[in-house]
C-alpha cells in the first residue's frame, strides 16, 4: 500500500481536481460573494500546503478554511426616515362643577288669577280670564275661609264694621271698596252667610255676574228683558235672578228655593228664599 504524498503531475491533477469539486459546490449551493482576503487566505494556504508536502490533508485544511471564513453578505440597508417617537397628547381632565339647580318659581295662587265672581244660589263661583272656575266658595264654609279668600282674590283686606254697628247688629260684616258686603250671623252658626254686591267692579277690578245681571245696572229694564216686572213696593222691588235646588212647595210666585235676588235700585244679594224669607239679615 502507498503511504507516501503524491508528487510531481499527480500531485497537480490532484489539486486540479479538488479545485474543481470545490467550485461545483459552490456553484450547486450558492453563497455570498467571499472577500479577497478570504480568496488570498486560501491561496497561501494551498501553497503552504504544497510547500509543506501535506498533500490531500492539506488541500482539506484549505478547503475548510476558506468555507469557514466567507463572510455573510452584508444586508442593504434600506434609508427609511426615522420617525421620532411621540408622547400622544392627552387632553386635560376636565371636573364637572356642581351648581345649585335654579329654583322652582313660585306656585301661583290660583285665586290670584280670579277676574269673574259668577253670584249664585248656593255660592259665588270665581272665575279666571280664560272662563275657567279655579275655586267655589260656598256660604255654608267656615266664615274665615270665606273672608280669607276674597282677600287674596281683590288683593286687599277688608273693612270691618265699627264697634258701634257690631254692638246693634247680628252679624259681623266685611265691607270692600266698590260695593261688597260679606256677613255671617254671630249667633246662629247654622245660617249662611249672605252677601251683597253694590256695584259691578270690586277691588281692582274684578267683575260680578249674576245669572246674567251686572250688579249697578238698571234693574227694571233687566227684568223687562226677562219678562218680570218691578213695581215698586217693597215685595215687588225683588225678582230672582237665579234659583237653586226647590227645598218645598211654590207660593204660585216664587220657589221655595235658594235664590240669587235682585233688588231696586241695582243691588244683588244672595243666598235667599224668597217664599220663606230665610237668608236675609238686615
């Protein structure tokens, strides 16, 4: 068997021959472009080999090293813009600031809205400017109530009588300027308390109706209107302007009913029973 190195042709068909495997494996794999260092690395280093006698273990050596030594191929650096980090703005926290909500206005006292006193047998309806009735005083209610109403229906307090009218009189009375008197009985707390209209105006400015009448207006051409006549005497001075429910049977001239009674020259007064005479005072 040969130990020793190859010599001579057979040594330079042998490198020739290692030379060309080497490039078809580079061909058949692909790699970076080596450096020309790493071409002359190699190049010493296959001469050292032949210089040295080490033959096909130097060729390996060689082979090795410059497989070992190709450097990667540096990646093209792409030259993108560097964008610089930016803190995202926050915007500033805002509190709510607590507030007292706005008061409610005021109720409004529905008797304050009162521009019509409708007179009628059993009570005086007060009505408001669009027709409507915000309230009924009846003349069987609590005299106070009834008292306290109208004053804050005309926005005024009323008159009283003078000590020495209450010490001849049966009645306590109310009196209002254009023509309004309230009393109620001092004795007997189960009589109503009657009213009396004068004029047509009370206070500031609230009209009075009855069943049709204007309290002041001429009294005998009403009734003519209504087919009733006034005479003159004391029972004739009076007509009904309007009745309430029959409490008995009828004289033949009037109801035996409350009544809403018109009375010469042009006063109105309430509640009355013109066939009892029940109601009246004074």
């Amino acid at each position: 068997m040969r130990t020793e190195p190859p010599t001579g042709d057979e040594l330079t068909r042998m490198l020739v021959q290692m030379k060309r495997n080497v490039l078809e494996q580079a061909a058949a794999e692909p790699k970076p472009k080596r450096s020309k260092l790493t071409d002359r690395i190699v190049g010493g280093t296959l001469a050292v080999a032949l210089l040295l006698g080490l033959g096909t273990a130097g060729a390996a050596i060689a082979g090795a090293i410059g497989r070992d030594d190709e450097p990667t191929e540096a990646v093209a650096a792409t030259s993108e813009p560097v964008v610089a980090a930016t803190t995202p703005e926050v915007p500033p926290r805002t509190f709510p600031i607590e507030t007292e909500p706005p008061p409610p206005p005021p109720a409004v006292d529905p008797l304050t809205t009162v521009s019509t006193i409708a007179v009628r047998p059993e009570g005086l309806d007060l009505v408001d400017a669009s027709g409507a009735v915000v309230a009924k005083l009846s003349y069987f209610d609590d005299p106070a109530t009834f008292v306290g109403a109208l004053t804050t229906v005309f926005a005024a307090q009323p008159t009283l009588q003078s000590d020495e009218e209450l010490a001849t009189s049966d009645s306590y009375s109310y009196f209002w300027p254009g023509g309004l008197l309230v009393a109620h009985d001092r004795v007997d707390e189960g009589r109503p308390i009657f009213v009396k209209f004068t004029g047509g105006s009370i206070g500031d400015g609230v009209t009075v109706t009855a069943g049709g009448y204007t309290p002041g207006d001429d009294l005998a051409a009403y009734a003519a209107s209504v087919g009733l006549t006034i005479d003159g005497s004391d029972d004739g001075s009076r007509i009904p302007l309007e009745y309430g429910p029959e409490q008995g049977p009828s004289d033949g001239r009037y109801l035996d009913a409350w009544a809403v009674v018109g009375q010469s020259p042009g006063w109105v007064f309430a509640p009355y029973n013109l066939v009892t005479g029940a109601g009246q005072r004074g």
